[in-house]
C-alpha cells in the first residue's frame, strides 16, 4: 500500500508571509526558509468534526443571533463544493464562518469603526459539507469598512473562512470576495495573493439558487491539498 | 486539475467566529483549550506560551491551534484574553507517534500573516527521545532549542518568535 502524501501549499497561488504593502506583515512573517518535513501520523490523522458539532441555527446567520427582529442588510444564500486538487469532493468537513454586518462592523471588541452594530447580528456561524462535498448557507452581505494600514484604506466585501479538510495539512483559512467589487484593486490584502491565485477567491453570483423574493445566491468553491496518489495509475 | 484556494489572513477580528466563548460572545464554542480536564486527568499537564514579533513585542491577536495526534486531541486558543496575553492549553503529554519524540503539532494564525505557519512542542524533559527524532534532526542544531518546551513548576513553557535571532523554526508539512 502506498502513502498518502498531501501536495505542499502551491506557492504560485497563495500570498507569501511578507507582503510590504500590507505593513503588520512586515515584523510578522516568518524570515528564515521552511524546513521541509515528511509527512507523518502526526500531520495525517485529524481532527475530524461531524454533525455534533454543528447547531441546528449554525448555517443560518440571519437568523442565529436574532434578539428583537431580523437582522438589517441584504440577504444571501453563499453555497458552493469543497474538493481536494484531484477534483475529489470533500465529504462531511467543517467550515467556519465570520464576517462583518451589513454596515461593515465587526462585533469584535477591539473594532472601532464607527458604524452601528446589529443587535440581531452576530455574524458567525458553521456548517458541514454533505456526502457529495456541498456546503450553503444564508448571511446577510457584509458591508465595506475601513482600517489602517494606509491613508484611506477600505476592505473589501469579503467573508472570512476555516476549513478543515481531512488533516492538519489541508487546514486552510481564507476570504471570499464578491464579483465586481471597485475595492479589490486597492486592497493589498487580496493583492498579496499572487495574479494566478487572485480570481479564484471572488465568488459568482449564481441565479440558480437566488431565491425569489428572498435572497441573491452566490458560488464559491474550497480547493483544499490533494495527494500525489492519481486514480489512473498504470501498472 | 483545480488549483488550491489561496489562503488569507485569519484578521483581527477573528475572535467571535473562531474563539467565541473564550472572549464572552454568546456563541458556542467547538473548539476550545481544555483538551483534557485537569480534575479527571492527574497527568494532565499545562502549556502556556507567548507570540513574539520581530522587536520583540507580545502579539496580542495571534490564534494557536494545537494537535496531539497520539490522543486525538485538538485545541485553540487565541492570545487576546489572558492578562498577560499568551496562549494557555490544558492536555495530555502525548507519547512517541511513529517513531517521534513525543510533540504536539502547532498551527499560528494572526493578523499580518497571509498564511499560516506549521511548527511543533517538544519537550524539555524529553531529551534522550529528542535527541533521535527525526524532523529535529533536520534542524540545525543550534536552532532546535526554539521547538523545546520548557518544564517548569507550573508546567511547560514555549514561546514563539516570529522573527529575529530566536526565531521559532517553521515546517513546509
């Protein structure tokens, strides 16, 4: 039986450690080369999460939080597949969501900006992926907010994410975007990721799961490490 | 073949979604930084450390992740919340896993870092283990200090520096 190894980080899509123009990675990254390890137990075994781990209200953060009515903003439906490099979906992982409320305000204690918190809005929440790798869940569009890094700097739209994947190895926490958004060609945060790597962290509008009278749907997949082990391997 | 997703910064703000109860948001928490607890396990042992920058200061927004794959135990915990702002677990010592000195896989999350970095806790007390363990053998020596948890009275001790002459050694798992 041959080992499962899991694919390193592909370097040509993710961001590097430094990136200047984001400044707080300037005395935070990393300045030595990684060392590079095998693959042992300790990297493959876990965590795995499943169905206790998840609340009934958990994928549905319009709803999760509420205290005296529905929360302010607009309604989505963000759903989408997580699969491994080879395409295989990815059944029954874990993904955490968090992100800021419709007016961009973190309920965060340590996040200043002035706009309104929405006492019915908390902006958390968790779901599993199904037997076929599928995830969806509902949220209210996080608004743009400043921060300072830069004289004028602005987020994008984005919602923050951890998945899990089979393994330590696969442990991945990322940002979804959302298309067309004027923000995204000033944020160095995005902007770190590599050109090739950029695209593929702005999610689609997708009519298809738009509800009427409800919610606009958006699609955004997880690609998570593959393996080295390809089913078409001939003898 | 699809391409990996790119990773992006975990943020400041982290603490609500990842870490809810342990910063007092009404939100459960799935994780937290008792993998054990210290009233059943008689051998349970305490792990505190802080995050270093690069001038030596004391990150206060780091998130630390750790696996112990010999007990199938996973913690998280992140520095914002203790007075003096390092990170604390409650765990079990693993034993040797596959011909390793017994460790703990670390995983460090923070703001200002695009991506996260992969290190491990050896342990001080441990030292004719570690003295043949395969992945500190790949480390210079003069560098493996910075993957060895110190026993202490009230426990082990391991800081992690992100930068300068001690800085922590990081893994490409």
């Amino acid at each position: 039986m041959s080992e499962l190894i899991y694919n390193h980080f592909d370097r040509e899509v993710h961001p590097p450690y430094l990136s200047p123009e984001y400044k707080s990675t300037v005395l935070r990254a990393p300045s030595k080369p990684l060392v590079v390890i095998k693959q042992s137990l300790s990297e493959l075994t876990g965590p795995v999460f499943g169905e206790t781990h998840v609340g009934p209200l958990d994928h549905d953060l319009t709803r999760n939080s509420v205290r005296n009515g529905e929360p302010l903003g607009e309604r989505i439906i963000v759903h989408g597949k997580v699969m491994d490099e080879n395409g295989r979906p990815i059944p029954h992982t874990l993904i955490e969501i968090w992100q800021a409320n419709s007016a961009g305000r973190y309920v965060h204690k340590v996040d200043q900006h002035d706009a309104p918190i929405d006492p019915n809005f908390l902006g958390t929440g968790r779901v599993l992926t199904d037997a076929d790798g599928h995830y969806r869940f509902y949220t209210i569009k996080p608004g743009a907010y400043p921060w300072g890094n830069h004289y004028n700097a602005w987020r994008p739209n984005h919602i923050h994410f951890s998945l899990f994947g089979p393994n330590i190895t696969t442990r991945l926490v990322t940002q979804m975007y959302f298309p067309g958004d004027p923000l995204l060609e000033y944020d160095p945060v995005f902007l770190g990721v590599p050109p090739k790597g950029r695209q593929l962290l702005i999610s689609q509008f997708d009519l298809s799961v738009t509800e009427p009278h409800f919610a606009l749907g958006y699609r955004f997949d997880f690609v998570l490490r593959g393996t080295n082990s390809t089913p078409f391997e001939t003898a | 073949m699809p391409l990996q997703t790119p990773s992006q910064t975990v943020g400041p703000y982290f603490a609500y979604g990842l870490t809810p109860e342990q910063y007092g948001y009404y939100f459960k928490s799935l994780i937290g930084n008792q993998l054990v607890n210290p009233l059943d396990e008689p051998n349970a042992i305490t792990i505190t450390g802080n995050v270093f920058d690069g001038v030596g200061v004391i990150i206060p927004d780091a998130l630390i992740e750790l696996w112990d794959a010999q007990n199938k135990h996973f913690g998280r915990f992140g520095t914002g919340t203790d007075s003096q702002n390092r990170f604390v677990f409650h765990t079990l010592k693993p034993g040797s896993v596959d011909g390793q000195a017994p460790h703990l896989s670390v995983i460090v999350f923070m703001r200002g870092q695009p991506i996260h970095s992969y290190t491990r806790l050896y342990f001080s007390d441990e030292a004719a283990a570690n003295e043949s363990d395969p992945v500190l053998n790949l480390v210079p020596a003069e560098r493996r200090q910075t993957l060895i948890a110190k026993k202490t009275s009230a426990g082990y001790l391991f800081d992690i520096y992100m930068q300068g002459e001690q800085e922590t050694v990081f893994f490409e798992v």
